[in-house]
C-alpha cells in the first residue's frame, strides 16, 4: 500500500476530517489533501506527529520499506512491540523488551542470551542451538557494536543495583536473595490476584516494560516468588508451576 492510501486509510479509521487532522498537525487542510493525493509526502517531523497520533510506526506510514528488527535482541519489529521513548514516540530501532522510556535494558550480552534462550527454543531448535544462534548474531547488531558509545547505562546499572538491595532488605520469608533482574513485558507478568470477595485484581500495565525474576523458594516445594519493579513500586508474588494460583505477598510504593 502507498503513503497517500495509508495516510487516507489512518485518517478514516480514526474518524478525523482532513480540517481535524491539519489542526493537530499545525499544518493547513490543502497539506493533507496533497499527502492523500500523493502529491507530497510528509516531512520528518510531520510523519513523527503521525506515527505518535496513530500509533504506528513511520515505517509503516512510508508503506513498510524496511524489514525493522531489534538492534538489540534482533526480533523482528511489528508496531505494537516497538519502543518509545520518554515523551511518547516510536524508537524504531529497538523492541520495548530492550529499552523503554529512555532506558537500554540490558548491558550484558550474556543476560539477554540467557533470558531468549529460554524463550526461542522448542522441539525443532533446542537450547544450545539457540545459543550458538545468539552468539554468533547479537554482536554483528548495532546496539552491540556501539555498546560503549551509546552507553548511558552506568545510571541504570546503578538504579537496578539500588534496587535489588532494596528488595532483599524487605527480608521475605523463604525467598532467596535476589541477584539479577531481567526487562519483563507487562502481559507476561500482570498476573490476576484474587480478593476475598472472590474478585480479581491486576496492579500492572500490559504494554509497560518492568524489571523482575523468578526464584525458588528456599523452603523446596512446588511454589515459586515472582519479583516486579520499577521506579515508583515493589511487587512480589508467589505461585505455583506455570505461574498457576497466584498469591500478592507484597505490594510496596517506592
């Protein structure tokens, strides 16, 4: 599909009037009719304006020219797992798993292996296939090759290290001490929690990225603790195998 049929399509569906759409754009209504016309094509800040107000990418906007992938993680890039950045606008560069809200998630090559390995394999590709895949892609990414430049991480290394204190200074009984966390998407981890009226209850926003784990709990059985966080709350749960039965232990305003 052509950027005058996506911007004509976009606009319909959102039941803007050209007039509406060139008032929130600060541009003039003949503008629109152009673009739809495909007489011109927005400019680069107009097509951010676009891309927030529609909430898709400018790649699709442009008609999906470039096959996007994580320069992270390396998974392919569909709109609805694409970054943003602090005031609201699509990072297309990389998954929200990998950076959210002006953040890179990860600094360690290893740790994300780790965490996709235990999701990408299955029957046909076994762990260390998996593995070895990682290990020979990840470097050849752009995240990974500029690492030191792009930096930035020494704060957020810090912020996870202040953390991890904090909820290990919350002494729970029988959960290990926790040494790592992991970037969460919040779908993954907005677990149900029953209320005594019989109720559900989730704290947690589906499209959020958080940071979290998973550990055992040291007493054995068939129960584990599940660690959630960000910067305004501490949440930890337990629950059985395949996170069946959900239990809040702890829910902590920071």
């Amino acid at each position: 599909m052509d950027t005058k049929e996506i911007l004509l399509k976009l606009r319909t569906k959102s039941g803007f009037s050209q007039d509406e759409l060139a008032e929130k754009l600060f541009v003039t209504r003949q503008a629109v009719s152009r673009w739809e016309n495909g007489d011109t094509v927005p400019n680069t800040e107009t097509l951010k304006l676009l891309s927030k107000l529609y909430n898709v990418s400018i790649n699709t906007l442009l008609g999906s020219p470039r096959k996007l992938i994580c320069q992270c993680c390396g998974m392919p890039l569909e709109d609805e797992i694409i970054s943003r950045e602090k005031d609201g606008f699509m990072n297309e560069d990389y998954c929200k798993w990998c950076y959210a809200d002006g953040n890179y998630m990860y600094s360690d090559i290893d740790d994300l292996i780790d965490v996709c390995v235990k999701n990408m394999a299955d029957e046909e590709h076994s762990e260390k296939e998996v593995r070895e895949y990682l290990l020979r892609t990840l470097p050849k990414l752009d995240y990974w090759k500029r690492y030191k430049e792009l930096g930035g991480n020494k704060a957020f290394e810090e912020f996870k290290n202040t953390l991890i204190d904090e909820i290990n200074a919350l002494n729970v009984v029988g959960m290990p001490k926790l040494t790592k966390l992991n970037a969460l998407v919040g779908s993954y981890v907005n677990l149900g929690y029953r209320l005594p009226n019989g109720n559900k209850v989730k704290f947690l926003d589906d499209n959020a990225t958080y940071l979290g784990n998973q550990l055992e709990c040291e007493f054995g059985g068939d129960r584990y603790f599940g660690i959630v966080a960000n910067t305004d709350f501490i949440l930890i749960s337990t629950y059985e195998e395949n996170v069946k039965n959900p239990e809040l232990v702890l829910y902590k305003k920071r």
